[in-house]
C-alpha cells in the first residue's frame, strides 16, 4: 500500500471530482498515490463541510517570537541546536526541543554547513586590511601589471583528504579495500617558491630546509626576483608577505641597496594574494595526477612542470581581480573575503 500523505488543495478537489463523476476511492487512491483511507477522509469531511480545505488548526502555541528565534540563532552561528536549548532555557526560563530549535533555524533558511577555514583575523589586522584596500581600491590594471606577486607553498607527497568516504557493511570495518592507507606525516613534503606578474613568471625555486633571512636574500631575492623587476620595467614593484625571513635586518638592507621597490603588505592577508590561488590550482591537478608522484624527487619535478604548464590567461585574470578583491574586503569592514 502507498504510504500516507497530505494532499494538497488541487489533488483534494481533483479526489472530490473524481468521486463525484463514479470513480471508487480506491481508484483515485491509485492516481494520487496515497492510502485509500486518506481518499475516504476526505470525502467524509467534504460530505460534512462542504468544503475540501482543511480547518485552520492552532497548533501548539510558541512559546518564543520570531525575533528572539533570529536573534537566539544569528549570536553564535556554531552553536548546536542542543546549546541554543540550553541557552535560552537558562536566560528566559523557557523550554522547547532541540528538533523544534532546528525547525525555526531551517525556517530562517539557515543550514548546518561546513565552515570555511580562515586566518585569524584581530581589530588591528581588519584596520590594516581596510587601510591598504582603501589605498589600491583605484588602481588600474596597468598599475597592477607592474607588480610582482611572490610566495611560499608546501607540497606533501599525499595530501589530506578528510572527506574521503568508503563504502562497508557495519562488521566491515576493518576489511581489505575499506582501510585508507597513509604514510606518517603525508610521506613527506616539499616547500618551492615562485612569483607571477601579467607579463612573466619567475621559475620555480625549491626550498631546501628551513628559508632564513640571508638565504632569501642568496638563494631568491638576488637571483631570482631582481632580474625579474628589470625584466618588467623600472616601476616594477616587489610584493611579498609579512614572513619572518622577509623582513629580517639583511633583507630590508639589501632590498634598499638594490632599490627595489617594495609593497607594504597587511598581515594575515592571504586571500589578497593571487599567487595562493596559483598553488591551489597546482593543488588541483596534483589531485587528478594519474598515476599520483611515487617520491619526492617525481613530485617536485611533476610540480616544475605544472607551473610552467599553468596558461598565462589564467594568471592574467588572477592579478586583474585584485580591485574586486579590495572592493570584497572594504566591503567586509576588513574581514574574510570569498577569496
């Protein structure tokens, strides 16, 4: 037998002509795909009423507004629907169910979703973001295409995926197939170094070891990002971020020797970087590599190739989004950006 069901207004007048015109409840129970004793109902309540909507019911009365259920819901967005029971049972004395706390946040269209992860941002860090927005928000392209974007990144041979799931039976935990395999700390990483501009692309540099001050300045700085500067004309401009080996004593001198110059840059600012979405793209295809590197020496080499593999037009229009993204921060007082 179908299960039951509500009918909606049109199927409960379709059901009372259908009755109407000879067909037996059975039948339309059939075309409506519910319970014959749902098509008998209702004719029994339209013989009675005349009428094939249902009476208004009060229902159990609300024991909150409207208002305090926004306002219980929007103070602590991480809050489980049990501590929001709890809370406003110990702050108004009143009492309802965890299910009935979902159901007004569900009515608001909120859902229970994933966070996204984000740099902890403090008042002087938000001040600072909003201070450089404010300065660049105006910059044309052609200013933008003479700055040069560098970072950092670690790659490790098997990158985490949390949200791998498996398909088992309940005593097959354990079983062949069902049990993810990893190495101890991701089998190892690799950190490489690179820096992308509208007009060239520095090559790749890997970073043996831990990155000091002085060997920023040896290995990259000198070698790598001053030829880059002169290539793209003498306003170039040197971004980089707040990194304790980027802002040592021998780098801020060499930097004002070689008369480079240099972008202040706010702290905890990731998402104004347009280099990171460079690494996640290099994240990506890393992920759809078949067969995956076997050693670090194949996943460095793999991830030389991919960066040169990464077409100009996609670099391009990175660096060309950065006045939309000084527009999404100002308009986040400062904040994260979806960025």
């Amino acid at each position: 037998m179908p299960p039951r069901r509500k009918l909606s207004d049109l199927d409960r007048g379709r059901a009372i002509g259908w009755l109407q015109d000879g067909v037996a409840a059975r039948h339309v129970a059939q075309r409506l795909a519910v319970a014959s004793s749902v098509i008998i109902r209702q004719k029994q309540r339209f013989h009675a009423t005349g009428r094939v909507q249902e009476r208004q019911r009060s229902g159990r009365p609300r024991v909150t507004t409207q208002r305090e259920d926004r306002r219980q819901a929007m103070q602590q967005r991480m809050a489980t629907a049990n501590n929001i029971r709890q809370r406003l049972h110990a702050t108004t004395n009143t009492v309802v169910s965890g299910q009935t706390i979902r159901n007004r946040l569900h009515n608001f269209g909120l859902r229970a979703r994933r966070p996204v992860r984000g740099t902890t941002l403090t008042a002087n860090h938000r001040a600072a973001r909003r201070a450089w927005c404010t300065q660049h928000v105006r910059w044309q392209r052609q200013q933008w295409a003479q700055v040069l974007f560098t970072d950092e990144s670690r790659f490790c041979l098997e990158p985490a995926d949390g949200r791998i799931l498996v398909w088992r039976r309940r005593e097959e935990r354990f079983a062949e197939g069902a049990v993810l395999e990893r190495q101890r700390f991701g089998g190892g990483s690799v950190m490489v170094w690179g820096g992308i501009s509208t007009r060239l692309r520095t090559p790749q540099y890997h970073v043996v070891g831990n990155l000091t001050g002085v060997r920023y300045q040896n290995e990259i700085l000198q070698p790598l990002v001053v030829p880059a500067l002169q290539s793209i004309g003498p306003r170039a401009i040197l971004q980089d971020d707040n990194a304790p080996p980027h802002r040592s004593a021998a780098v801020n001198t060499f930097i004002q020797q070689a008369r480079v110059n240099r972008m202040m840059w706010p702290a905890n600012s990731p998402d104004l970087n347009p280099i990171e979405h460079m690494w996640d793209e290099l994240c990506r295809r890393d992920k759809q590599h078949h067969p995956p590197p076997a050693n670090l020496g194949q996943l460095l080499q793999w991830l030389q190739q991919e960066w040169n593999g990464v077409p100009r037009a996609l670099i391009c229009n990175l660096i060309h989004s950065m006045r939309q993204r000084c527009v999404e921060c100002l308009a986040h007082n400062g904040g994260h950006t979806r960025y």
